[in-house]
C-alpha cells in the first residue's frame, strides 16, 4: 500500500502549494510583495505538468482496480473522475487570469479569484478522495492489485514531494517560492526576484 503514503504526500505537497500562492497572492494584493509574473506562471505550468497530468492519471489507475473490485463508492469514483477530466479548463482559466492580470495590473482581484476557486476545488478534491476512496481501496483492493498500483505510483513521482529529481526543474521552483514566501510560511519576505 505505498501508494496510500505517496498520494497522501503529493496531497500534502500541493496544499502547501497552493497556501503559499494563496498568501503570496494575498500580499501582493496588500502592496507588501511584489508579483512575479514569470514565478506565477512556473507555478501554473507545475500544477498542469504534475497534480494534472502526472498524478490524476495514476489515482484513475486506482480508481479502475476500485471499481473492478468493488460496487461501494460508485459515485464518488464516478465524481473524481470527472474533475479528473476537467483539468484542461481548470489551468486555462488560471492561464487566463494570469495573462489578463500581466496585461493589465487593476485586474489581479480577478487573478486571486480564479486562483480561490481552483485551491478550493482541490481542497474538497483531495478530501474527498480521501475520506470517501482511499478508506474503499484499503479494504478492497487485493495485495496482487495493490503491486501493480505501487508499480503506477511509484514511476515518476512528485518532485514537490521531494522524492526524486523531477525531468523538469521543478525542485528550483518549489526552492524559490519558498524563498519568496514571507515567514512563517516561507524563509524570505522580499519581492520575488526572476
């Protein structure tokens, strides 16, 4: 079950993630930081490259052995899966956000609303995989599936999570937003500096 433990931390990662950009972007608004656009977008590319592209398709690995196994969850399963499959329109609207905040600096609250609506549609995401799923896939999910389901999980894993050295950069990125990010969250408090 070490995938239990590695989706639990890429969890983790991603909500200290998304705090951080919430409070970043929270002094920005209050004038005490100055924004960043090039670290904004770093951010947004890590959070399609990696929580989008990389660790959703391997919770639907899961969630396909869960079903195979068992009735129990139908519908939250059938839920995830479709928030699984509206990435695409979840970044573009952070994409969108940021562009139109670069284009023009009066438009940041629009900026901080996009990036309030996709941290609170993860909170409840990851809840409830959870608390409703993951507490399915300990009593169901036999030992030969939970090899191949450690195999999935443990192939290129969260870079944020510390784990590995990531294809891409992202261990930099992650250095620098925590340098960026004022105490007690992050080590820095200056502007963020390209």
């Amino acid at each position: 079950m070490e995938a239990l433990r590695i989706i639990l931390d890429e969890h983790q990662a991603l909500a200290a993630l998304l705090h951080a950009l919430r409070f970043m972007l929270k002094e920005i608004s209050a004038g005490r930081l100055e924004p960043d656009l090039r670290l904004l977008e770093a951010m947004i590319h890590y959070l399609d490259a990696y929580p989008e592209k990389r660790h959703h398709p391997k919770e639907d690995f899961l969630f396909e052995r869960l079903k195979a196994r068992t009735e129990e969850g139908a519908a939250a399963l059938a839920r995830l899966e479709m928030q699984h499959a509206g990435a695409p329109a979840r970044i573009h609207a952070l994409e969108d956000a940021v562009r139109a905040y670069a284009a023009d600096a009066t438009r940041l609250p629009e900026l901080v609303k996009a990036f309030d609506v996709y941290a609170e549609f993860y909170r409840n995401h990851m809840l409830l995989e959870e608390s409703g799923v993951l507490p399915l896939a300990r009593q169901h999910l036999t030992p030969d599936d939970w090899v191949e389901v450690d195999q999935v999980f443990a192939q290129d894993p969260d870079p944020m999570a510390g784990m590995t050295a990531p294809p891409e950069d992202f261990a930099a990125l992650f250095s620098r937003l925590v340098a960026a990010t004022p105490a007690p969250l992050g080590l820095g408090g200056g502007p963020f500096k390209g």
